[in-house]
C-alpha cells in the first residue's frame, strides 16, 4: 500500500475551473489504472481554494505509472496556470 495526500491551493478565479479537471483526473485514474484503488477529492466550505487529495496505490511504482499516465499529464498541464502552491505527501504501509 502506498499513500498520497495532496494539498493545493487554488487561485481563487480559477477554482470553477479546476474542479471539473480535477474530478475528472480521480475519475480516470481510478478506472484506468489498475494500480490505483482509492482517489477522492475533498474540500471545505470554509476553505473554498483549498483541494484535498487521498490517494492509495498498490505501491510507488503505480503511483509512478500515475504520474507518467498521459491523463495525468494532461491535466497537470491544463492546471498548471491555475495553483497557488502544491503540497505532495507520500506513506508506506508500516508493517504488521
């Protein structure tokens, strides 16, 4: 198991813009991607150009996969222009 937390902060006039891609990019990575078996995008009402991201991988070789993925790439560069900053955060399953 393999964890990415995401934390963006969205340009406050770009933010109706991004979401639509953004759901889109969870969408696609869970249905095409076989290593990818969580992606949930969160917000909060209080937070409005704040976007939480949740992902679980099989491993960092498929979150990897992720990253070359040409969906994902496609949105990252669609985002680009759109982010304030971008906080990556990754977790390996401790063993048990």
């Amino acid at each position: 198991m393999f964890a990415v937390v995401v934390t963006f902060q969205i340009k406050p006039e770009a933010i109706s813009a991004f979401m639509p891609l953004m759901t889109q990019n969870a969408k696609t990575s869970l249905a095409e991607e076989l290593g990818c078996l969580q992606f949930d995008v969160a917000t909060d009402i209080s937070r409005p150009g704040e976007v939480f991201l949740y992902e679980i991988y099989d491993n960092a070789a498929a979150f990897e996969a992720h990253l070359a993925s040409a969906h994902f790439k496609a949105f990252d560069a669609a985002t680009r222009n759109m982010i304030a900053s971008k906080s990556v955060t990754t977790y390996g399953r401790v063993s048990q």
